[in-house]
C-alpha cells in the first residue's frame, strides 16, 4: 500500500518477484502467484506482466503467459509493470 500511495501521478512501479504456486520457504523467502501480484496493487493499472520460467532448458521471457504457465513454476521470476492513473 505504501508503494501506491508514494507513487506520483502517472508514475510507473516495476517490481519482480518470485511467482509460482504461493508458499513460503524456509521462513523468508516467498513465491506470489499472478493473483496474488494483482491484488497487491488494487489502485494501479497493469501494463505488462512478463514470466521468466525456473526451467533452464526456456530461458526465454514470455510476455504473455497463461495463468498455467505461471502457476507451474517452482521458483520462476514475475516481471511486473504498473502504472497509476
């Protein structure tokens, strides 16, 4: 919430985070799925979300993945772009 509110106007907010199926691990590190990244953000507008696969063999950055792909990741990374109105 704090990352809204000290957004500026038309500002953008970049964050990448582990996605997959949501768990915590070992206390402290945590994996968001797609929905939850979503609803972390309620205020902004999402401009681009982009899934970077914990599969070494797809070391491509997918744009535009299906909410299957981003829940088969174990540890895959979530590049998020959002915007404030």
């Amino acid at each position: 919430m704090e990352l809204e509110r000290v957004l500026a106007p038309g500002g953008n907010l970049l964050i990448v985070v582990p996605v997959g199926k949501p768990v915590i691990r070992f206390n402290a590190h945590r994996i968001y799925s797609h929905e939850q990244v979503m609803k972390l953000f309620p205020a902004l507008q999402l401009v681009e979300a982009s899934l970077i696969t914990d599969d070494p063999n797809d070391p491509v950055i997918h744009g535009h993945a299906s909410p299957g792909a981003w829940l088969a990741q174990e540890f895959g990374c979530g590049c998020f772009h959002f915007r404030k109105d």
